[in-house]
C-alpha cells in the first residue's frame, strides 16, 4: 500500500516545482523508507526559481503494523486546520480498510517532523519492551 507518484507544489513565487511524492508509506512493504521518513527525507521540496524549501511539503500517511495507529503526519503549517482534517480522515479510504480489517487499530494525525520522530520514537521504545 506505499503510493509514491510524481507531483508538483506550487510555491509562493508561482512556479511549480516537481517532487515525488510520497502519499503513503507502508513499512512492511518498503521497510527502507522507514529510515528515510526519519531523517525527514520524505516530501520535502526546493524551488530552483526563488530559492524557497520546505520540509514536508505534503502530508503522507504512515503504516507500520506494529503500532496501535497508522499516522497522518501533516506539514507542520496545517495545525490550525486540525479539525477539518481529522474530519477528512474520517471519510477517507483508509477508515474504510482499517474498519474492514476488524483489528481496532486506530487513525491518528500529527504535524512536523518533529511530532512524528516522537511518535515513531515512542511505538519503537514500546514495540522493544513487549519483545524483551
Ligand atoms: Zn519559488
């Protein structure tokens, strides 16, 4: 389920600047991105016109069946509409797999590398725990 596409963002001078673009990211399937999306590798984008960069540009959903959510993390300016995309996951094709599968695991939403380095920090220490 890891959908990688080539897009483009528009930045704020007008000009459109091509990236891949990660829209989900599934562990089991490409255990390799797991490091990637840590060292913050995913979705990040440069603009050759005006200089501008960003890290995680676009949202990606991240799945490893290991932990107890599969996680939306989102570009760290998007927290003010936190609500309105909390609805939107609700809705979204993946509330309707995740219920078919019956396993009660559940969707979470975080902005910034920062929150999601957190997260996956804490699932792993737990997932360590439960192993010993
Ligand atoms: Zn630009």
């Amino acid at each position: 389920m890891t959908k990688i596409q080539m897009g483009s963002i528009q930045c704020q001078c007008g000009n459109l600047v091509k990236v891949t673009l990660h829209y989900s990211i599934n562990v089991r399937i490409n255990p390799e991105l797991k490091q990637k999306t840590l060292k913050r590798k995913i979705n990040n984008y440069y603009c050759e016109k005006c200089g501008a960069k960003s890290e995680l540009a676009y949202q990606f959903l991240y799945v490893d069946y290991n932990y107890d959510e599969w996680i939306w993390c989102y570009p760290e300016g998007m927290r003010n509409e936190e609500a309105k995309i909390r609805e939107k996951m609700q809705n979204s094709p993946s509330t309707k797999l995740l219920n078919s599968l019956g396993t009660g695991t559940k969707q979470t939403v975080v902005f910034g590398y920062d929150e999601f380095v957190k997260k996956i920090t804490f699932y792993d220490s737990k997932f360590k725990k439960i192993k010993k």
